[in-house]
C-alpha cells in the first residue's frame, strides 16, 4: 500500500511538472477562423461549445455543445466587439491573440494543469448576432468547462451592455 502511494504520488509531481512546461498546452489548430460564414465545427467528443452547432446536423455532439450566439449591443458589432475584447481581457487565464473588427480569437489556459482552449468569436453580419465557439485542444471530455467559460463570458458582457446603457441614460 504504501509503494502505491509513492507510485501515485509521483505520477501526480510528473503531471504537474509536465504542466508547468507546457507539455498539456496541445497544439493551435491551423483551421481556426471563419470559413464561408461559419467557425469551426463541435468538436467530436464532449469538449466543446458553439452557437453554430446547429449548422451541422447528425453531428454526434450537436446537442452537448449548443449554445446561443451573443447580441449586438444596439445593432454595432464595433462597439460590441470592444466589449466583449475587454470581457476577456478582464478574465483570469484567458490572453486575447488575435483581434479584427468582426473576429476575436483568444486562449484560455486553466490555471493548475494549464491545458489551453481556443475561444472564438465572430460578427455573423447576416443574423446581426456574434456567434461563438469554445473548445478544448486536449482530451475527449471537458466537465463542463468551455460551457461555463462562455456563460460567464455572456453574463459579464450583458452586465457590461446594462451598465453602459444606465450611464448613458439621461438624468431624471
């Protein structure tokens, strides 16, 4: 019994070694972005969220990875972009790559083993919504982590529209 432990304790040292030098990070996909008017696809296994999902039927996780788009803040994708690239740059772990007038990519690393998801998000001009895409490079299961990722990412960007609308309101 006590092998076992030293055994399992040492694996878990390794682990988290490895982790400190990036050896979870996973590679950056080279098809990230937007083609013909969509992100990437779901991811196949259980470690991913898109607002797209829908555009792929019988894909075998269609139904987990659903998830709404996000509004535009009165209709300006410029205004609503600024937004939302200031939600994520005010998130622990998450550091913004890439930023466009209609496209934000993002990496998000968790803090501990320090694997790293790619965020993504897109002004579609046709619905007048930003549709968004979060998925893990690593693994086939994500426990939730990408869906909680963009709610709370949804949650702080509405309380940043309400906020700005109530300081734009004129007095009473």
């Amino acid at each position: 019994m006590k092998t076992f432990v030293l055994v399992l304790l040492g694996l878990v040292a390794a682990l988290l070694a490895g982790a400190r030098f990036g050896l979870l990070n996973g590679q950056r996909p080279n098809d990230l972005g937007v083609t013909n008017g969509r992100l990437k696809p779901p991811s196949l296994t259980r470690n991913s969220v898109s607002s797209q999902a829908r555009l792929y039927p019988g894909h075998p996780q269609q139904a987990y990875a659903a998830t709404a788009p996000l509004p535009l803040r009165d209709g300006n994708a410029a205004a609503s972009m600024q937004t939302l690239a200031a939600v994520l740059q005010d998130m622990p772990g998450v550091h913004l790559v890439e930023q466009r007038p209609d496209y934000l990519y993002a990496q998000a690393q968790t803090r501990w083993l320090r694997f790293v998801d790619d965020v993504e998000f897109w002004v579609d001009p046709t619905a007048g919504v930003i549709e968004v895409r979060s998925a893990s490079r690593l693994g086939r299961e994500d426990f939730g982590v990408n869906r909680q990722r963009i709610d709370a990412v949804r949650t702080a960007y509405l309380a940043a529209e309400l906020r700005s609308r109530t300081d734009s309101a004129p007095p009473r």
